[in-house]
C-alpha cells in the first residue's frame, strides 16, 4: 500500500507543471562625479595608491605624474623626464603602493648608452633604423614612491618609434606592452624588467600589422599578450579582417601559442584584461559596433562570453567588471539609452549580471575601472573637456 501511495505521489508530482519565474532585470543606477582630472590631452590615466589618485600623462611635450586627493586637490607634482619630448601612457601600483608608469623617450646620441640586450623577433622582421635623433625610441620606466619621490628611471633603447599601451607588476618585476613602427607597418612587443627595473630582452610580436594591447603575468613565470593582428601569428592565420590575439608567451620570452578571436568579414580587437583573464574588447562587422566580454581559462577556454552593442573601446576591471559606451537595450537590465552612455557592469564567477552602473551622456571614451581598498570602484572616462572619474552610488 505504501508503495503504491509512493508511486501515485511521485506520478503527480512528475506530471504537474513547474513553474518558473522569469529573471528578475536589474535597474541600472547612475554613478556620481567624484572629481575632473584634466585635459583629454594631458591625461592618459589615472591609478590609485592608498587614498591617493595618481594622474599621469603628457604636458607640453613632457611626462607627468601628480597625486590628488577625492576632492581633487593637488598631493604632489613631478616632472618625470628633461628631454626633448617624452610621454607617459600606461601605470601599475605595486603591493606597497609604489607606482610604475611606462612611457616613451628619446633615444638621444651621447645621453643614453647603447643597450646590450638583442631585440627577439621571432617572425625576421626587418627592423629599420633611426628616423631621426630624438623620435621616442625607447621604453622608459619610472618607479615613484607614494609620497611622490622618483626612486629610479629605467630605460630599454631600440631601433623603433614605439608606444606602450600597459604595464603590469609584481613582486618579481613589471611587464610592458605596446606598438612598435616597422618599415611594413606596426608589431606589438613586449619588455620586461626584474624587481630593480632592470629591462631584459625585448619581444617583437608580428611583422607588419599586429598591436599589444594588454598583458598578464602569471605565477609561473609565463605572460599572456593581448591585442589584434591582421598577420599571420606563430603559424595561426587570420581569419577575419583583424582578429583579437591571445599570445602566450614563455619564460624565455617564446611565442608558444597563439588564439585568435574572429568575425567574418569583420574586426575584433581585445582592449583590456584582468589578472583572472576577463578580457574586454571591440568586434566590428557589418556595419555594426560590440563590445566583447569574455573570461578566459588559464589555457585560453573561454567559459562564458557577452555582446553588447557599443561605441569605442571597452576595458576589463578586476576579475568582475567591464566598462564600455553602451548604445542600445541590454536584455539582462532596465535599460534602454538614448545616446551613448558609459556603463559599468559587474559579473560573478559564473558570468551573471550582478550590477549595473551608468555615468553621463556627454562622455566620448572610457579609459579604466581602478578597484581600491580605500577609495572604492572608480571609473574614469574621456569627455570633450576633461577626463573624469566617476564612483557607484551605494546600493
């Protein structure tokens, strides 16, 4: 008899409907103005070292860094370079709040010795010589403590004009990453330096039309390089107009492998990556604008990805957040734009929406979300006037 009650429960239990909400879509809320920073001209970025915001950049032809505090008032000041011409284009802060800005300087006749180390260039590019003296050839490290004074300037001469795009540190040294000018076009490249700043080699990554965009230390002494190619990279074709590129690079500084990211008749290029591998990006194709969110695994998997219609580049902030001009509706969210509008979305390990931030109409790129201890989430964008950064409102 119990088995037979057992077995008409189960029976009803099967057969009756099961019902499912809908997810609930998450409002998104509107970020406040923490304070300006400067000119879209002067200011390439901004990074953060306990309660203080460092702004770097480039002012009359000249590298900077000066420390504010929330409400904009001026910490410290410094001039970071007395050539010609110099800039300052990328910044990381170490574990005890030490800033690292890369940049580029010239690489005068006399002032600067010739470097020992032999540019690897893996795919026989042929690597021009000297336009003129004084074109920034050289990748320039500064290190400056957090009350503003310059511990040391480092540099790595080369035969090219180049441009760093990022920088990242850790305990055993800094990366940086950019774009080098060949006589076809433009590489990536990637330097790195020991604790001391000391550079070592230096990576050339394609030959004629490849960027660098992003890189990632990884415990095991291995880098990851992120950017674009319209190249044929370590033996991987392209498949798109120009593909986005994972470049996997080796303790010795070898092209180990390469992913590539593509659309049909398309373009596709990563802007950005977080230490976890959250990667952001722009995929451009019939006559259409995205921004890509995808995180990677440690062998380049991708276990979960978005589009969301878009303007510009977008930028990648902790292990969780992603930062771009949104343009149009967004299923997950209450959000329709009007005109492109600064969004901040924040995800968990699974790849769920959690949160969603806006800042103004009126701002033209995003630039980066800095994650601080003290100072909260802060996302900085490049408006007509001035760069700004902007702060969640509690939720």
């Amino acid at each position: 008899m119990k088995r037979l009650l057992s077995l008409v429960l189960l029976a009803s239990l099967i057969s009756a409907p099961i019902a499912h909400s809908a997810p609930k879509k998450i409002a998104v809320k509107p970020m406040q103005l923490l304070t300006t920073i400067g000119s879209p001209e002067e200011v390439s970025g901004a990074v953060t070292s306990g309660k203080s915001i460092i702004v770097f950049g480039t002012k009359s032809s000249k590298a900077y860094a000066r420390a504010i505090d929330t409400t904009g008032k001026e910490l410290w000041n410094l001039s970071l370079d007395q050539s010609a011409a110099s800039i300052a284009t990328a910044a990381a802060v170490d574990s005890v709040g030490d800033i690292w800005i890369a940049g580029a300087t010239p690489m005068a006749m006399g002032l600067i010795p010739p470097s020992t180390a032999t540019p690897l260039n893996p795919d026989n590019a042929v690597i021009p010589p000297s336009v003129f003296v004084g074109d920034l050839h050289a990748v320039t490290i500064w290190k400056i403590s957090a009350a503003g004074s310059l511990i040391f300037t480092n540099t790595l001469p080369t035969s090219n004009v180049l441009f760093p795009t990022a920088i990242t540190v850790d305990k055993t040294g800094a990366s940086v990453v950019g774009i080098m000018a060949t006589d076809k076009g433009n590489a990536g490249f990637l330097a790195n330096t020991d604790s001391s700043g000391v550079f070592s080699k230096l990576l050339q990554i394609g030959v004629s039309s490849t960027t660098a965009d992003a890189v990632v230390r990884h415990s095991d002494g291995t880098f990851t390089v992120a950017g674009s190619s319209s190249e044929t990279l370590a033996g991987k074709k392209l498949a798109g107009i120009t593909d986005g590129v994972l470049v996997k690079v080796s303790k010795a500084l070898k092209i180990t492998s390469v992913v590539r990211s593509s659309v049909a008749k398309g373009k596709r290029i990563w802007n950005s990556a977080s230490n976890s591998l959250l990667l952001s990006g722009e995929v451009s194709a019939a006559g259409k604008t995205e921004t890509a969110v995808t995180k990677f695994s440690i062998t380049y998997a991708p276990t979960w990805t978005y589009r969301f219609p878009s303007a510009g580049p977008a930028v990648s902030g902790s292990a969780s957040q992603t930062f771009f001009i949104s343009t149009a509706a967004i299923s997950q969210l209450i959000w329709s734009p009007k005109s492109p509008t600064p969004l901040l979305l924040t995800f968990d390990s699974k790849g769920v929406i959690t949160a969603a931030d806006s800042a103004p109409v009126g701002q033209r790129e995003v630039l980066s979300v800095l994650n601080s201890k003290e100072l909260g989430v802060l996302a900085l964008t490049s408006g007509a006037e001035s760069v700004s950064i902007f702060t969640p409102n509690p939720r």
